[in-house]
C-alpha cells in the first residue's frame, strides 16, 4: 500500500534526491523533504505526514533532537533514524525514543523499502482497521434502518387491520407512506364507482386547496395507468428539469404509484410525490410501498365489510335494544321504589317513636323550667343566679331537640309566612353564636344577596335547619377553616350554600348522610342532618351535598320564590 507522505529530512542534497529518485517516487511514495530538525517540525505540524525518515546528525536541530520533540508533542508519527557513524548507544537511545528503525549509510534500496514498510505496518493496519469499522457501522445502519421500517411496517400492518374505522385506517396509511419513503406528499385515492374517476380519501403534505378538488380522470393521469395496468410507476427525480402532471396545473418532480388491489381488482392507488425536492424514489421504496398497499388494501376491505355487517346488525338488534332500555328502565324504576318504599317504612316506625318520645320529655321538660325559674326568684346569689340560667338554657336546648324530632316525625305544625331568607340566616348565625364558644380560627364569609326574593316558610323551622348546617360545618373544622354562607336567586327559586373547608367526606358517606343517626366520624350527626332535609323537603325545597375527602363539604339548598 504506497501513496503514503514521507518527510525526508537531512542537510545532504545527494541523500534526499537518491530517496526521492531510487526509493519513495517508484514505489507511489509522496515526498517532502527538509534541511534539518526545526524545518520538519513545522512541516509535520502543517501537514499530514505518515512517516519521517531523518538524518542523524544536522544543523539547529538533529535527529534524536526530533524524535525528542514528537514525543514531547505526543505526535505519533513513525520514524527511521539513519546516519553514517551509528553506535550501540546511540541505537538504544533511538529506540527508547519511540524510533521504529535505525540504518546505517549508504544502504541498499530494498533495505531502505523494507525499513518503510515495517514502520508503515502499524499505520497501514489502524486505517484498514478504520475504514472496515467504518464500512460494518455503515452497514449495520442500514440493516438497523431496514429492520425499523419492518417493525414500522408490521405495527403499521397491525394496527390498520384491526381498525374499523375506515377514515382513520386511510389517514394511518398516508402518514406510514410518507414515513418509509421520505416523501413530500402522499395521497390514497379510491375509484369512484359511480363516475370511474379515483378521488381523494386521505392525504399527507398536499394543501388544502388543492385536497378538496383533487380528482383525478383514468384516461389521462398516470394514476390512471396503474389502475389499468395493475402495476407500479416510479418515475422522475434525477433532474432539476423534470416535471410529471398529477393533474391538471398539479405537477411534481418524482413520484411513485402502487396500486391498492383487492383479489386482483384494483380499488385505488396508494401514491407518494416530491413536489419541489429533486429526489428519485428507490427500488426499495417501491418494495415498502407495496407491501403497505397490501395492508391498506385488506384492512380497506375488512373496514368496508365490517360497516355493512355493523349496518346488518344494528337494524338486527335494534328492537332488541329497545326492548332491553325497557325492561332495565322499568327495573329501575322498581328498584327506586322498592328502596324509597323501604326506607319510608323504617323512617315512618322511627317518626312514630318518636312521636311518643316527645311525648314523654315535653312534660318533665316543662316542670324543670318552671322549677328553675321559681328558684332564680329564691337565689339571693348573683354567682347562684347565673348557673341557673345556664340550667335553663341548656333544658331549652333539649326542648328545641324534642321539637326536632317532632319535625321529624312529621307531626309539627308549620306556620307558613312570607319570609326574608337573609333574616333567617342571620337569626340561625346569631343563635350559635350564643350557644358555643366560636373557634376563631375558623373564618366566617358572608356572600348575601340584599335583593333576594321572598319565599313562603316557616321561619322557625328554617332557622332549625340553617342552625344545624351551620353546626356541622364547625364541627368539621377543629382546627380552623373558612365557612362560607351564600344565597342568591337562581330563576324562579333562592338558593343557600353554606360550604366549609373541613374534613370533607367519603362518598360512601355521603349517600347515607341524611340517614337518621348517621354518624361518619367528627362531625356527629346524629338527626342534625336528617330533621334538616325534613325541614326543607316539607318546605318543597331541595337539598343537595358535595363533599371529598380533605377538600371541605358543600350544602346547596333551593326553595321555590314566592310567586
């Protein structure tokens, strides 16, 4: 392997023209030369030089002064030492030096040759290492490309034979064909039974204008040629001048067309075009386009099968579903029944005992007071005075519990008036207050309508109502919140939110919150909430709950406006 660049490098002129005459010019050497040491550095440092053959001894810098230097610079270049008076030790130090041979003058040409080709080996080995390196990692890119367009090709063939979507199996196959061939554009065109003409169903990188008024006449288009033909057209790409008519006024600088066949007819043309690119489709481009046109065509098929069959079916089963909604509609309605029918009864046998309950606490209830009331008269005592009414304040409290569950029992009689809402809010907020030492770490907001229509109710009971949701909202934050309290007019109807920013609830528990003596953890209900929804179902009103754990409980309470 000659055509390497030696640097020849001595003071004597007769040396470097017998090198240069006899020994590196016949055999497809490229020579320089240079006078002494400092000279080839800096041709070695300005050129490419595979190997230095220098003189021993010369002027400002000598041969093992050279060497000394390369090795200093880490240049890896081989290098042939020669001289007239060589000795042993001068040998050794060539050689440690990292020379690659010593010679001795005058030598013979082939001695010399045979000193170039030792020194060369190395080099020689490490570039045909190289450029087979390079040769199998250019091949093994190709392989591993030609192995990611199978794969691709496979998922692409997997995936479009189990859509039954036709569009989407034809926008699939547009997008795979314009992947595996690198094209500009690319189209898939069906045969119009009707007229015999292909138009467009699906396209990739054509614009829009010209997308909507693409179809193609068979008689004078290429697409034309392949449905005819059955075959392939690749065509164009190797000159700037080429220019091949898709359509009318719709011209392209290479193209390949496949055609779409379904047992040896052929329903369309799978095409793929390079508009402005100089770029010539290959052999295997044709070969990746036909095995997708295969898989356009069969799942083209299965699709167009599928939605007749689907067609079929649905007339099929049509009044089998109809009857089905039915039947599971009417199921349904049972099923409420059954349920509210039940929960009626068991809510019926607990107002019943409670009736009676009620009965039974009002009179000892009423003697307590009485009781209570003539010994504050008695007590001379402030300190004595006041514990009294504390007493008293809490037996009233267990009378307004006793009237509860008469409005639970559903054997209160209500006094309906036209009332002010905001009024009834205020009075329920200001009774707590009273009632309970506040944590103040819970924030009240007020969001009050000054405009809120009037509604017909009875404001004692409503008050009961908004006391508890109030209640219950502060005991679902122990450690501080916000409360928020809202109405507004919706329509024809006013609406109370009361939101906290507690606890919030399971929606398990949310289901059973208005059951009597439901009881999730803090807050406790008790009958708080169920004497609540009482209250207001009796009042023709709704009452709605939105809770998340950890996210607070929302109460959304409506009642109609008064007309």
């Amino acid at each position: 392997m000659a055509g390497e660049t030696v640097l020849t490098v001595d003071d004597r002129a007769d040396s470097i023209k017998f090198l240069r005459e006899y020994v590196l010019i016949p055999n497809g050497y490229k020579m320089l030369h240079a006078n002494n040491g400092a000279d080839a550095l800096h041709l070695v440092l300005s050129r490419k030089v595979d190997l230095v053959i220098s003189d021993l001894v010369m002027p400002r810098m000598g041969g093992l002064e050279l060497l000394e230097t390369l090795r200093e610079r880490e240049l890896d270049i081989p290098v042939i030492l020669m001289t007239f008076h060589g000795s042993e030790g001068t040998a050794v130090r060539a050689f440690r030096l990292g020379a690659r041979d010593y010679i001795i003058k005058p030598f013979a040409i082939d001695e010399m040759l045979n000193a170039i080709d030792r020194a060369l080996t190395e080099s020689r080995l490490r570039q045909e290492r190289d450029r087979l390196t390079q040769t199998v990692l250019k091949i093994n890119q190709q392989l591993e490309n030609r192995v990611q367009e199978l794969r691709f090709l496979y998922g692409i063939g997997r995936s479009v034979t189990s859509l039954q979507d036709l569009q989407q199996i034809l926008n699939r196959i547009v997008e795979a064909a314009a992947y595996l061939t690198k094209a500009e554009e690319s189209s898939l065109m069906l045969i119009d039974e009707a007229s015999g003409d292909l138009y467009l169903r699906a396209a990739r990188g054509i614009n829009e204008k010209h997308a909507t008024s693409f179809r193609i006449k068979m008689h004078d288009s290429i697409a034309g040629q392949v449905v005819h033909t059955g075959r392939p057209v690749m065509i164009g790409g190797i000159n700037q001048d080429d220019s091949f008519k898709v359509k009318t006024g719709y011209f392209v600088k290479s193209l390949l067309n496949v055609p779409l066949k379904v047992k040896d007819k052929v329903i369309g043309v799978l095409a793929v075009n390079n508009r402005t690119a100089v770029k010539a489709f290959s052999e295997r481009h044709l070969n990746l386009l036909m095995a997708l046109a295969d898989y356009a065509s069969v799942a083209i098929e299965n699709a167009r099968l599928y939605a007749r069959l689907s067609s079929d079916i649905d007339r099929a089963e049509q009044s089998s579903r109809q009857l089905e909604n039915l039947v599971e509609s009417r199921t349904a309605e049972l099923n409420v029944a059954q349920e509210q029918l039940i929960k009626t009864e068991k809510l019926a046998a607990l107002g019943y005992m409670a009736a009676g309950v009620v009965n039974e606490m009002n009179a000892p209830i009423n003697r307590i007071l009485n009781q209570l009331r003539e010994l504050q008269l008695e007590l001379p005592s402030e300190e004595a005075s006041s514990l009294v009414s504390n007493l008293e304040r809490e037996v009233l409290h267990c009378r307004r519990t006793v009237d509860s569950l008469l409005d639970f029992s559903d054997q209160q009689q209500y006094q309906f008036e036209a009332v002010y809402f905001n009024d009834i809010i205020q009075a329920a907020w200001s009774r707590y207050a009273s009632d309970h030492v506040l944590n103040h770490k819970v924030e009240l907001v007020r969001g009050l309508d000054p405009k809120l229509p009037l509604v017909m109710a009875d404001s004692k009971q409503l008050e009961q109502a908004i006391f508890f949701l109030i209640r219950n909202a502060y005991a679902s934050m122990p450690n501080g919140g916000t409360l928020r309290i809202t109405s507004r007019a919706v329509g024809t109807h006013v609406q109370v939110i009361i939101s906290d920013t507690g606890e919030g609830l399971s929606p398990e528990d949310v289901r059973h919150i208005f059951d009597p003596f439901f009881n999730a953890g803090p807050p406790a209900h008790g009958l708080d909430l169920s004497i609540t929804q009482a209250i207001i179902e009796r009042h023709k009103g709704t009452i709605e709950v939105e809770s998340q754990p950890g996210q607070g409980t929302t109460f959304t309470i409506q009642f109609p406006r008064k007309i």
